[in-house]
C-alpha cells in the first residue's frame, strides 16, 4: 500500500471529508453512484489506520444479502459447469427501455439457475456469518467490507457501526447462519 497515492489518505481529502460531515450533520458520507437499499448501503467514514486518520470506504450488508450473493454464486458456477459455454446472463432493452426476450439457452440456464438457488438453499448447502473485511490495497481510502445479521441498515445502524468500528468494541456473531429466499405472493 503507498498512502502518498493514495486519496484517501490526504489531509486535504479528509479536510474535505470532515466539512462535508460537519455540513451533513452525520459521520458519514453516503457513495453518489452506490446501489444503496435497505440491505446494502456504501458510505465514506473517517477513522484511524496505524496511528493516522483515513477515510474508509465502507459497504455495509445484511448477512441474507451476503448469503444471497453467496447462493447465486454457487449456482452460476454449477450453470458454468452444465452449460460450457455459459458467461452470465445478460438482459438488454429495447429503445423504449423494455426488457427483450432471453434466447432459448439464457431462459434455460436461467431456470437451471433458480432450480439450484432453490436446492442450495433447501439443503442449507451455504452458511455465512458476520464479517468485517479490510482492503489496504483499494484505490480510495481503505476499503471496508462488513455483513451483520441484521433485517436492515439504516442511519443508526451505520452510526453505531462507526462508532464500534472506530472504538474497537464491534463484536461478530461467529454463528454461521443460513437463509431461504423469501416467497413472493403472487
């Protein structure tokens, strides 16, 4: 890791980062261009890293998001297996912003797909428990990855994970827990 090069690690950038905070009135500062949900959320934080400030680009999960993620990894990879010249399905839209029709292989490896993420998951074959990941190597800041077994995150949970994070008293559930999906009324 080379914190000259490194953004993340100016003071300017985490001069910045700290007005933007005190502007916002929060410890952290949510990712623009993130897909943040419920279950997911990307945001930028200020903490210590061997003695020195530095701002951690953080994504936090739900551990039945990362078991999800997990699931439908296994599965693409038995798809891999099944299907040899299989490299992810791929949607694509009309000018009018439609979905257009799968070709008959894609729908095939697509119901292949479910029938695993159902067996996989019936058979509990996945099990995840809570994490926290750091990359020292990430081109902005350091970056952070955590799942907790939580039903959803919102601005208290992220505040609290901050704060934990930044005291050092986060403490993982090493319980490996598996989820199913959950059935859509149709």
């Amino acid at each position: 890791m080379n914190p000259q090069n490194n953004p993340g690690f100016s003071p300017e950038e985490i001069a910045n980062l700290k007005a933007e905070l005190k502007r916002i009135g929060k410890p952290y500062q949510l990712v623009e261009d993130a897909e943040n949900s419920d279950e997911y959320v990307n945001f930028y934080f200020i903490g210590m890293y061997e003695g020195k400030e530095v701002i951690y680009d953080a994504a936090l999960y739900t551990l039945r998001l990362h078991h999800a993620s997990e699931v439908y990894e296994l599965a693409e990879h038995e798809a891999a297996k099944k299907f040899p010249n299989f490299n992810g399905i791929r949607y694509e839209e009309d000018e009018n912003g439609n979905l257009l029709p799968l070709s008959s292989e894609e729908e095939e490896i697509g119901w292949f797909i479910t029938e695993m993420i159902m067996e996989i998951e019936e058979e509990e074959t996945v099990k995840v428990q809570e994490f926290i990941d750091i990359d020292t190597n990430h081109d902005f800041g350091i970056g952070l990855d955590a799942a907790l077994n939580l039903e959803h995150i919102d601005d208290s949970t992220i505040r609290k994970f901050i704060l934990e994070y930044n005291e050092d008293t986060i403490s993982l559930d090493e319980t490996l827990y598996s989820f199913q999906s959950e059935e859509e009324d149709v």
